[in-house]
C-alpha cells in the first residue's frame, strides 16, 4: 500500500453528462492544456459524475479551466 498526500479530489457533477458523447474528453482536455496531471479517475455507473484525483498545487489552474468550460456550456 502506498499514501499519496497534498493531493485533491475534484468532481464534475451535471445530468447532462449523461449520454452525451465527449464530455470526459472535454474535461481532461482542458486539464491536460493546463499542465494539470491526473493521479486517478472514478466514474459512477449514473454517468452524472466524474471524480479525479489531482496534485494540490495544480487544484486552482483545474478548477478554473472546468468552470471556463462549464461556462462555455451554458447557452447566453
């Protein structure tokens, strides 16, 4: 067994993820264009989530990238 530390756990969470084609792309695109690496990944067998394990030091350019892609989601 193995610990890691100053690690962090982020969760996409929508019900639109649900059958919808690329979305898990999408999110790991946008962490890999923001140097974020992902130690591990859990999805749920609803579909509406997707939990990733990060660096701590890398948690704010994550989030941030996901909430710019939430936001370019979001019809105006």
């Amino acid at each position: 067994m193995s610990v890691l530390r100053e690690v962090a756990v982020v969760t996409v969470v929508g019900s639109g993820m649900r059958g919808t084609p690329g979305v898990a792309g999408r999110v790991f695109t946008v962490l890999g264009n923001n140097k974020v690496n992902v130690v591990a990944i859990a999805q749920g067998a609803s579909e509406c989530s997707i939990s990733f394990v990060v660096d701590e030091a890398n948690l704010t350019d994550a989030v941030i990238g996901l909430h710019d892609l939430a936001l370019e989601a979001v019809p105006v």
